[in-house]
C-alpha cells in the first residue's frame, strides 16, 4: 500500500494520502513487517527510499519476522486460500493474526482483499484458536 502514496494517478491516492495524514494525527496506529520491508526491498532504490521513509515519517511499528507467522501462512497456502506463489500476501494476513491487529488495509484485490481471503483466513484462524476477527479492506473504505 506504500507504494500508492507516491502515485497521484492512481484510485486509491487520495483515500492513501488521507489516510496517513490520520495515522500522523494520532487517529490511527499502524503497523507493517519485516516481510513487508523485505518486499520492498525488491523494489527500485530511489522508489524503495521513500517507502521506507513513509515508515519512519508515519512512525509505523515493524513487527518482527516470526515462526508462529511463517505456519500460519503456509496453512493459507496449503488450503488454496493463498495461491502457492504468494506467500507474502499469506504472510501480511498471518502477522496481523498472530498480533491481534485490528484492520489489513490491503489494494491487493487479487489475493488480500477479496471474499476468499476474508471467508478462508477468518475461518482457518478460528480453527486454529485466532478468535480475534480481524477485518481486511482498502483505504477508501476507512476514509
């Protein structure tokens, strides 16, 4: 979602934009991880600078990389929740489970933020003994 913060061209700008300002403001607290900084590091250097300075600008808490985590999203692949090439989308949905987060702000319609998912995840995570019902939606939805 970082990326859309410097794409004035794209649906989600605005709702993006608006939605850090909230997070600056105290409205809101968020979170990322280290997948989330592993993933950026694939990406071009001077783009991949700025995302990473929306981290630390915006004050958003890391977490850690996490066993717990990484089983839990093989779970979401194994039962066709997550395709099998798309462990980090497993893995974003796997730390925000594990650490009891409220919200997966997620403009990944393809694999995140898409009825599957949200059915899928929330059950396996019920049997798995994540009570917390943990929703996933897109910035223009919080805003």
């Amino acid at each position: 979602m970082f990326n859309y913060y410097f794409e004035p061209d794209r649906d989600a700008y605005k709702s993006t934009i608006a939605l850090f300002k909230a997070i600056k403001d105290g409205k809101y607290q968020a979170y990322t991880s280290f997948y989330v900084l592993k993933e950026l590091n694939d990406a071009e250097e001077d783009r991949r600078n700025k995302m990473l300075g929306l981290i630390k600008e915006y004050n958003v808490e890391v977490f850690d990389e996490n066993k717990e985590a990484v089983n839990l999203a093989r779970v979401y692949i194994e039962n066709g929740i997550i395709p099998k090439g798309s462990l980090y989308d497993a893995l974003h949905i796997a730390v925000a489970t594990i650490n009891e987060i409220d919200l997966i702000l997620s403009l990944n319609f393809q694999h995140i933020n898409r009825v599957k998912t949200k059915t899928g995840t929330l059950a396996i995570n019920k049997l798995y003994g994540y009570n917390k019902e943990i929703m996933i939606c897109s910035p223009q939805e919080v805003m």
